[in-house]
C-alpha cells in the first residue's frame, strides 16, 4: 500500500478539499456534526492510501506540542488495517511536538486514544496526553501541569 499524508496550514482548507473531493460522506464525525464551526489556527491532515482518502485529522498546534481536536478518523473501509496507528505517527513527526494532548469525548475515544499510545491524565474530563520528548507522563505532570500530579498518582 502506498500511504501518505497532505497537510493542511488550515483547517478551514482541510474541510473545503474534503467536500470538494465528496470524501465528507465517508467520515463519520463530518456527517454527524457537519462542522459548522471551524477554529481558527488549526492544522489539518487527510491520509491517502493507494489514491484513496482514508482519514483525516485536525489538531491544534501549539508552540511546543499538539491538541488532537475533535477529528481523527479512518475511513471505515480502511479500518482494521493498522491505519490509525501510522496516521497518528505521522501527524505527530510532521508536528515534532515534544507532546500531544487529546480529550477522550467517550469510552470509544479514550480506546483509540490508548491504542495510539496515549495516557490518561485526568480522569475526570478523560484528558489525555503522548509524551513525544522522552519524559514520562509523572514528569511533565510535574513540569507542565503540577495540579493534576496528585491525581494521576492516585488515579
């Protein structure tokens, strides 16, 4: 299979080719929400694997790490095959983020997420974070975000 990935500096420019490309009504998350509303600021990713569009992703890019947003998805005829898991290793080498945060919106997302490598951080808003830099989830915790130490060691 031949696989790679097309950035987007916008995400707005994510969604236009994607509509363009009728590929919207192949990705779950586009249909059930119909982005209405685009932040600003975001970056954008679709995944092609033999010509086909296979995924899509949108992040939010911050100086030193990534927010995945609400979008990370593989089209349903491609999954099964190992995709999500080289998708997110190349948006996360294209970012060369130090970490990438994600929020879990259910038990199916927090499953992707750990499948991806991702801990849970928080517990209470299913935040969820890939240390990209070497430290340990402890460290940055200790470094980045000290009030959720506590309950990462108690969770």
């Amino acid at each position: 299979m031949n696989k790679y990935i097309i950035p987007f500096y916008s995400t707005r420019e994510l969604y236009k080719f994607l509509r363009d490309s009728n590929s919207l009504c192949k990705l779950d998350l586009f249909r059930e929400t119909k982005m209405k509303s685009i932040p600003k600021g975001n970056q954008g990713y679709v995944l092609v694997v033999d010509g086909e569009i296979a995924g899509a992703a949108s992040m939010y890019d911050e100086q030193d790490g990534g927010w995945l947003n609400e979008l990370f998805e593989i089209v349903p005829e491609f999954r099964g095959k190992g995709l999500s898991r080289e998708f997110y290793a190349m948006v996360k080498e294209d970012l060369d983020a130090d970490f990438i945060h994600g929020f879990a919106t259910s038990d199916e997302t927090k499953s992707l997420w750990e499948h991806l490598g991702q801990v849970c951080i928080d517990p209470d808003c299913m935040e969820m974070i890939d240390i990209c830099d070497g430290r340990t989830v402890e460290q940055y915790l200790k470094d980045e975000r000290p009030e959720l130490l506590s309950q990462w060691r108690n969770g």
